[in-house]
C-alpha cells in the first residue's frame, strides 16, 4: 500500500497546516483489480509536541464532508477541543461518493422540481415516483459503476486502506450521526484494528427505516420543545414571549395553504422564490441540528411569520458538480437502507 502524499488543499484560502492526500480504492473491493475510485482526506496537525497519533473523523450525514468539516476548522471555527487538537493530528475523511472522493453527480433538473415527499393521493405518489426515478437515471449516467458501491461496508474497507497507508499503527476515530455506523462498521470489519473509537449520536443499523424514522422524528420534536424553552427562558431570543410550538404550527399551515414568499431567493436566483410548510419542516431540522444557531432559527421564524421565508427556502442545484446535485446522501441510503416500493 503506497504511503499517503499531502500537498495543499483545493478549498479556498485553505492555510499551509491544512493538507489534503488521496489514495485509489477498488470501486468494488470484491475485484481489487478492477476500476479505482478516489477517497480523499485532509489533515491538521496536532498542536502538542508528542501527538498520540491520528484521529480520524467522519461528521455524519451521510454525505458529510470530514474534509470540509476540518477546512471549517483551520479556518478558525474551533470545532474540535483543544485536547484533540493537542495529542491528535486530525484526519478528515470524505468516504467515497462525497465531497472531494469521487463525487456522486445527478443532473439538477428533478432535483429542483417541486413535488411533495408527503404524497396525499394517487396523483401526488405518482409525480414523486416519476421525479425520483429520473433522478436515480442521472445520477447512474454521470456518476457510473460507482454508484452501485457507496454503500457502508465498502466505505469502511477504504477507511482501513486508508489506515494502512497512514502507516501509524491501530486507528483511532470519531464519528457522528451516520459517521458513526461507518466506525461500527470498521469495527465489525476490523476488530483487532482499533485503538479507540468514540461514536456519537449513534445509529442502530439493525432497526428498520420505520423504527429509525420514529426515533429521528421523536428527537427532532424533543430539539424543538428544547429550543421553545430557550425562548421562554432567555430575553436573546427575538422570539422571546411567543408561543414557539403554536407559531411553527400556524407557519406551517398558512405556507401549505399559500406559499410564503422567499424575496431574497428571487433577487439572488439559487433558491426557490417562495416556501411551503414542507420546506419549512425539512429546514427546521437543519437548524435545529445545532444549537449555536438558535439565534438564527428564531430570526428566520420571525421574519417567515413577517413574510420572509428566505431562511427556510431549497437551495437549488446549478449543474451536476454542485454540492447540491450531489447524490451522495440518497445514494448511500438507498443501498443500506433499501426499501422495496
């Protein structure tokens, strides 16, 4: 296994101690010697004089970019504790299919068509099965045979390439949300391979789509009653004195009946130019993925109740290389979670 090669990063104003490497893995690891794909890592150094070693990172997703979650970090955003920055150096890793590795790409066209996830009759079920068909047709014509092998077991075998050609020994790692079933999984794969590992926010891999749905959606509602809290509690909130819950719910309901619109989507063109309460919905969860960003939510719910729905409106895809065309998440769902229509 030829050893890793850094050089300098492909981010903008990426600074010197931000180095990025790759290695070609098989695109299917059952024939080694058949077509390679890239995986591509960056790496910080540690701060202290005696590092432990490396830590690799994955922050989840999927269709989390470790590689960009680290260029988050050298560009000042403190995303790691000082103790990980002293004793490890830090690898971010873009398993395949994401970010700087051999990138899933669909065409933007059924990505940017507006039509419900939450079909309510035939008609509805019908568009979204011709929508999401199409788009499963684009990403197999531009991304290729890669596209049958993004799935986790094949991620995890290029995370234990990548181990080999680091050349330090037995792997540490730190995984969040979906980065932590790529660790498990390494794990299963690898046992005797492993220094430490810590998993966050961790998933159980043996639920089905439905059971993990209703863990995720209890979570999600927890994230909102903890965030109304806050409101209540703390004068910073712009929404402090308003019913938080009682707001998102007429939000929602007067976006579904009409779209709220989104003014400054129309003057800069990449996002939609009005919201409906499913988009409201799906942003929110973004949102509240964070709470630093609690400010912001509560500012993007006042100004929608105003009637600015900006914040919450689709970020649109301008071509097949844009983040947002970029199939990576769908694409690994689908192969470890396949569900039969």
């Amino acid at each position: 296994m030829p050893a890793l090669h850094w050089t300098s990063c492909p981010y903008p104003d990426a600074p010197a101690e931000l180095q990025c490497a790759s290695i070609e893995v098989p695109v299917d690891h059952a024939h080694p010697d058949g077509p390679k794909a890239t995986v591509t890592v960056d790496r910080l150094r540690a701060t202290g004089a005696h590092p432990v070693g490396s830590l690799f990172f994955d922050p989840g997703g999927p269709g989390g970019s470790g590689t960009e979650f680290l260029y988050g970090e050298a560009m000042g955003a403190r995303l790691f504790s000082a103790a990980t920055r002293e004793h490890f150096d830090v690898i971010g890793v873009d398993p395949r299919g994401v970010g700087l590795s051999s990138p899933v790409r669909c065409d933007p066209a059924p990505l940017n068509r507006q039509v419900s996830l939450f079909p309510e009759d035939e008609a509805a079920f019908r568009r979204l099965v011709e929508r999401n068909r199409g788009l499963g047709e684009s990403c197999r014509r531009l991304t290729g045979p890669l596209l049958d092998h993004v799935d986790t077991v094949s991620a995890a075998r290029d995370l234990e390439l990548l181990r080999r050609a680091l050349g330090q020994g037995k792997l540490n790692y730190l995984g969040l949300s979906y980065g932590s079933q790529l660790g498990a999984t390494y794990a299963e794969l690898f046992p005797d391979r492993v220094r430490t590992m810590a998993l966050d926010g961790a998933l159980d891999h043996s639920l089905s789509t439905p059971a993990l749905m209703r863990g995720e959606t209890h979570a999600y509602e927890d994230s909102l009653d903890r965030f109304a809290d806050w409101c209540a509690r703390d004068t910073s909130c712009s929404l402090h004195g308003t019913d938080v819950g009682r707001l998102v719910d007429e939000l929602v309901t007067k976006a579904d009946r009409t779209p709220i619109p989104a003014p400054q989507c129309a003057e800069d063109g990449d996002c939609r130019t009005s919201v409906t309460g499913e988009d409201i919905l799906l942003e929110l969860q973004n949102l509240l993925l964070f709470p630093a960003r609690r400010a912001d939510l509560a500012l993007a719910l006042g100004r929608a109740r105003d009637g600015d729905g900006s914040a919450f409106s689709p970020a649109l895809a301008s071509g097949p290389s844009d983040r947002v065309a970029n199939g990576s998440a769908l694409a690994i769902e689908c192969q470890d979670w396949p569900t039969p229509v």
